[in-house]
C-alpha cells in the first residue's frame, strides 16, 4: 500500500460524508479510478454495476473524479454505507493499524480535503446530522436517561472546535455542551483567547449525558462501547465543519479522536493529528477546577497561546503573561 493512502482514503470518505449530507446518493467513480484505488489495495477492482453508470452517459468528465448526482430529500437521511462507517469508527478503536511514518527524506502525504461546503449548504447539512442525531437509539441506556441529546453549539464556520467528554446534568438539562461549571471555565478560556463562544465550536465525544443507575447526580466516564457508538455523528460533524485547529479536552476526548491511551498528562501541549486536523491535547476544565493549580491552569494556557500561534491569532503581552508567577 502506498504511503499516506490511509490518509486520502479518510479525506475520500470525509468528501462522500459531505456530499452524503448535502443530499447526494450517489458518486459518479470512473473505472479508472476505481482501478486505480484497487491497485493500491492490492483488491480487485469492482465491476460498476447499472446504478454506477460510465461517467460519459451521465455527465461529462467531472474535474473531481467523485460527483454527486441525484440529490435525496432532507427528511431522509440515508445510513451510511457499512465499509464507510467500518472505516470511520476505526479511528475510536484501539490502535488502528496505520501506514507508518513516512522516513524523514520523504515528504509527509498531501492531505486533501473535500472543499468545504458554502455556508448554506453547510447549515442545511449539519441540520440533517443534527436531526439524525437527536433521533438517535442506538444506546438503551442513555436513551431512557437522556433529557436531551446535546448535539453542539457555535459557529459551522468556526476555525476552532473544541471537544470535550460527554454532557453533563447542566449541559443535558439544556441541550448546550458546556453550560455547567466547567463550560463556565471553558467560556472565560475561551474569552481570554480574545474570542467568543458564538466564534468557535464546542461538541463532546458522547452526544448524551452517561447515566448513573441508582444515583441522582454525578457523572461517569463513558464507556468503549458507549464512545465507538457515539463517534461516527462527531466524525461527520467535524468532516461538516473542518476546523483549522481543534483542542480536545481532556483524557476522553484524546482517546475518542486519536485512540491513544497514553494519558493526558503526557499528551497535553504536544501537537497532534485528527485526520489532517493540528489537535492540541489539554487538561479538562473540571480538571482544572478540582485541582485550582494555578501550574496547571498555566499549562492550559500556555496550550491555548500554541493554538492561537498556529491560527495567526494576536497574543498581547497581557496575555503571554497570564497565571505567571509574579
Ligand atoms: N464536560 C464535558 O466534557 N462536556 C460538557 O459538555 C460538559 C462538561
């Protein structure tokens, strides 16, 4: 297999999800690229069966080689394909097996990303996820616990999406990710970065609030099972929104995009990858506010200086200076 064909196969799955959630289908795939595809598999090349018609009896040659044809009405979201939501979920397993690094004289692989949508379509598709989500059952458990689904909030243009755990009692009460305490926390973060939360975007691995059998507050980590079943709606959301820079916050939401486990101690401040995504790892709020270590609030925000610097934000010396020990 070829290096960094891992990473064009997700940018090709992240481009059918959109056209998927704008209404598409179907794709138009030459045989050649077909073949083409197949050969770096080392598979056979499928044969197009009539519903993939030979490009030229439909359309001329598309400049993309992947063009959707007959749109599907909004009110019926299509499942994804098995193999594509396979391939999605990977990414929340245990170390999926990835084409190692390419060696330093090799230029690192291209990732190329669908466009993204214009804002109307973007809106219209993430409404459809949001739709699809809301009216999801796959977790008994959570479903009959749930007040809401909390589904995210902010700009669908936001260069910077932050991920957190799963919603709490406040967050699940009101259908907002980040609402109680520790959201309280991430807003002022948020605003010490010069921005607003109506600027960003904010969703969690789980989309409901983990139940707690028998106890009337309180939360719980979610479990494998739990965030392997959750993820695809976050994946899509974020191949909708692609952000230039995402912060995942905390143990959770390492472990949900990246499938490491290494713990986030180890992890925060360190650049990482989400599907050609720079992910910065930092310390949960709730963390945070249990422990009101001004050092590790410094690590946070030392975190979040490395992410404005990598989206060209301003830093004042106010700022640099913040939970600096005078
Ligand atoms: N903690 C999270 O991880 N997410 C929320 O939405 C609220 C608290």
């Amino acid at each position: 297999m070829q290096p960094g064909f891992n990473d064009l196969l997700d940018a090709t799955i992240a481009h059918l999800e959109a056209l998927r959630s704008s209404g598409a289908r179907q794709v138009l795939v030459s045989s050649q690229v077909l073949a083409e595809l197949s050969a770096s598999t080392g598979r056979k090349a499928p044969t197009p069966t009539p519903s993939v018609p030979a490009p030229a009896a439909v359309r001329p040659a598309s400049a993309s080689p992947i063009a959707p044809t007959a749109p599907r009405p909004p009110s019926a979201p299509a499942a994804l394909p098995a193999s594509v939501t396979a391939r999605w979920n990977t990414a929340t397993q245990a170390p999926a097996p990835r084409t190692p690094p390419a060696p330093a004289s090799v230029p690192a692989p291209i990732i190329t990303r669908p466009p993204k949508l214009d804002p109307i379509a973007l809106a219209a598709a993430l409404e459809n996820l949001r739709q699809r989500t809301v009216a999801c059952v796959k977790c008994p458990n959570l479903v009959s616990s749930r007040k809401n689904v909390v589904f995210g909030v902010g700009d669908p243009q936001a260069r910077l999406m932050f991920v957190g755990e799963a919603p709490g009692a406040d967050e699940d009460a009101q259908g907002e990710p980040f609402v109680g305490l520790a959201g309280e926390l991430l807003t002022k973060i948020i605003t010490a970065m010069g921005l607003s939360r109506s600027q960003v975007y904010i969703a969690n691995i789980l989309k409901c609030r983990p139940d707690t059998p028998g106890q009337p507050y309180g939360n719980r980590k979610p479990t494998p099972e739990e965030m392997t079943t959750c993820l695809p709606w976050l994946q899509e959301q974020i191949g909708l929104i692609q952000p230039q820079v995402m912060v995942a916050l905390g143990v959770t939401a390492v472990e949900g995009l990246l499938g490491k486990t290494d713990g986030i101690t180890r992890l925060r401040g360190k650049w990482q990858n989400y599907q050609g995504i720079p992910l910065m790892p930092t310390y949960h709020p709730a963390y945070l506010l249990r422990t009101q270590l001004t050092t590790d609030k410094r690590k946070v925000w030392e975190d979040m200086m490395s992410v404005m610097e990598r989206l060209q934000m301003p830093i004042s010396e106010k700022q640099r200076g913040y939970f600096v020990a005078k």
